[in-house]
C-alpha cells in the first residue's frame, strides 16, 4: 500500500485533487489569462495526479495478489497429499532450471553441474547456425522467456491494446478477411428464383521482422558476484530494448521492411480545425462517430502522455471535462466516457500529425514468433573482461481492417 492508504482512499484522495484542480483552474480563468505562476501550479497538481494513478495502480496489484495469496492458502488442493506433492515437485523442477540457466548466464554450459545439465541440455535449445557450446546461441527456458513477454507489456501501448498471434514458425501468415456489409437480403416473391450475391474475401499477411536488443556487455567480476540477479538484469534490458522498438513501428511503421502502424494502417476521421491544439467536439463527437458502432462497443483512445494533458483540461458547455478519474477498485480513467491507452509513441499535436487514435484496437493483430534466441559471447570481448549477451526476437503487425475501418485518428490541421 502506499502510504499505508488502500487503494480505495487513493482514489479518493486523487479525486478531490482533481476536483481541487479544476475549481482552482476556473476562478484563475474567471480572472482572464491564467499567470505562469497558476498554470505552473495547476501543473504540479496534475504531476501529483499522475503520481497518485500510479500508485492506485501498484496498491491494486498488491491488494489482487494479497487476495490471491489468501485464497491459495484457505482452499487446500482437491487431489489431497497427492496434488500437493505433485506441485511441490514442479516447483522444485522450476526453481533448478532456473538456477541452471542463471549459472549458463554467467558461466556457460561447462560450467553446470551434472544435476543442472540434466534439466539444461534438453529444455536449452541450442539455435541452429550460431556454433555451440558456451559461445553458442540457445532458446531460453519457459521462466525466463515467460518474465521477459510480462516485462515488454509494461512498454509503449499497443502490445497492451492489439490482439497477440504466437506462432511457431515465422511462414508469411495471411489473415483472412471479408465486407459484407454493403448486401442485404430481399423479398423472394412467389415462384421467383433467388438471385446470388458472392460474398468478397480479403486477406492481410504478417511476416515476422526479426528484432535485436543489441549487444549488452557486462563485465566478468559482475557475473562473478552472486548477489547480482543477471536473471532480471538481463530480463529487463533486452524486454526494454526490443519492446521499445517493436512498440514504436506497430505505431507509426511505414509497412516497408517493417510492421505496418496503427497510424498508418487506421483511418482518417477527422481533421482538427487548429496545428496544435484540440476541442470537445473533435474529440468527444466527431472522431468517436467517425468509427462504426460495431468497434465503438470496445472502443478506446490511444495518445501520448503529452496529449492527455491537454485534453484533461477541456470542458463541454456546461463545463463537464472532458477526462474523468475512475472512483472506485477497477473502475478506469475515460476520456468521454471511453478507456484510454498512454502510448508514447503516439505522435504530438503539431502540424499534419494524428496524436489521437480511437477505435476497436483488438483488430490491430500482432504476430510472435515463439521463443526468444540469446547469444552468449565470451571471446569477442575477453580482453575486455567482458561478456556479451544478445537476445532475437521475431514479430510483425498490421491492422485487420476489412474495409470498415476499426481504428480512426484525428489528424492536426
């Protein structure tokens, strides 16, 4: 918990700051042009906003597993001693594969005992083309590869909001497609045959653009030290690197020689009337109304941090804003009622750029390669005193759009 307050009092806390914000921003706006000085105080209160969202974030994952933590521990398992025993087994086998791949980490394959190679030589892959031994290139373990996915989903935006294909081979995909929705049926009249209407099928292929986290270095007295958790170091660099990347082309990728983004496969809904700046109406009407009713009912925005701070500040007529914190456990923050997605990505509001998109984002398919490939480089840095890891990672994207249009953005005048 933060502060010792759960997550129920953080939202409340936060929504009497936002409501503190907005009452202090229209007595300032009563008075004409807000000062510097007001609008850098009315900043620092939506700086705290933000910090408050994020700590009713982590409360609320703490409080699910706490929750979750009591469930496991007052219902014992159904198959008795047996089940019981059965877990305890597959925990022990986890713990000393991961073990085993930690001390392949920092010593290579020669360096495992005989019990670690047991697990290591069958559950290591060693990926074809990239030699063998310690020098060689190897398929990571369930565990690690299962933490480095959770690790990439905390980056960028759309591995959050698209819909994820994991394959087991990188073959050019098709995914079909059809419109049907320019035909309608008619009245047979009597003794009258049925004329025909073909139904139109499409397809959108996803290849699978291989991604690098490019080379890490780290030095051999670091692999040495037990204390240091090479595990979650290395978890965390190569997840950052190739989510960053992987995040940035399923925004704004050219299709060419990369995945195509969601700015780029999505439509046009409506052009802002300003070069840098947004109202109720462009956003709130014109662009939601712009997207079929169909993708509305899971209808989202999708916006750079940036950009949501300008529209946290626009009011309708009647001076309802725009943006709304949720109040309650699970209930999330709208922009006109509708969740949002921060991805950074996502372009600002300037001239002839789309920083809003709305739509149905699951359409927006993301095809995985499974597994991760991580090479381990002794010789090439040793007169550094230095090893070098390297992980691949195979993915592509494209929006499924069958000619109804899911995702639509607003592009700056």
């Amino acid at each position: 918990m933060a502060d010792g307050l759960t997550s129920i009092d953080l939202r409340q806390k936060r929504a009497k700051l936002v409501n503190d914000a907005r009452v202090y921003f229209d007595i300032e706006s009563v008075k004409g042009e807000p000062s510097a000085e007001s609008l850098a105080r009315i900043d620092a209160m939506h700086a705290e906003v933000d910090r408050l969202t994020s700590a009713i974030e982590r409360a609320e994952r703490q409080e699910t597993l706490e929750s979750g933590l009591q469930n496991s521990i007052g219902a014992p398992s159904a198959s008795g001693l047996s089940g019981a025993s059965n877990e305890e087994a597959a925990k022990e086998k986890a713990r000393l594969e991961a073990r085993a791949w930690n001390q392949y980490l920092r010593g290579g394959m020669a360096s495992l005992s005989a019990e670690e190679r047991v697990v290591a030589l069958p559950r290591f892959q060693n990926a074809q083309g990239t030699g063998s031994g310690a020098a060689g290139g190897y398929t990571v373990p369930e565990g690690f590869y299962n933490e480095l996915i959770s690790a990439q989903l905390a980056y960028g935006g759309m591995l959050e909001a698209g819909f994820i294909l994991n394959t087991d081979s990188g073959n050019a995909l098709p995914i079909p497609t059809e419109n049907d929705t320019g035909n309608t049926g008619s009245i047979l009249s009597e003794n009258t045959q049925a004329s025909a209407q073909d139904v139109v099928f499409g397809a959108v292929t996803l290849n699978a653009y291989t991604y690098t986290s490019k080379i890490i270095l780290v030095a051999n007295q670091l692999l040495q030290d037990t204390g240091v958790n090479l595990n979650a170091l290395l978890q965390m660099k190569m997840a950052e690197r190739i989510a960053r990347a992987v995040n940035a082309h399923f925004t704004t990728g050219t299709g060419a020689s990369q995945p195509t983004g969601i700015t780029v496969a999505g439509t046009s809904g409506v052009t802002a009337a300003a070069a840098a700046a947004l109202t109720w109406d462009e956003v709130a009407i014109d662009l939601v109304h712009s997207v079929d009713p169909s993708y509305r009912r899971n209808g989202r925005f999708m916006l750079a941090d940036s950009t949501l701070k300008a529209l946290k500040k626009l009011k309708d007529g009647d001076g309802n804003y725009l943006w709304r914190p949720g109040l309650v456990m699970g209930d999330p923050d709208t922009i006109a009622g509708y969740q949002y997605i921060v991805n950074q990505d996502m372009p600002a509001m300037t001239t002839g750029l789309k920083p809003v998109a709305f739509g149905d984002f699951s359409k927006y398919f993301m095809r995985r390669v499974n597994g991760v490939q991580v090479l381990r480089l002794t010789e090439r840095y040793a007169d550094y005193n230095q090893t070098a890891f390297l992980a691949f990672q195979r993915w592509d994207g494209q929006l499924v759009d069958a000619g109804t249009h899911p995702v639509k953005y607003i592009t700056m005048a």
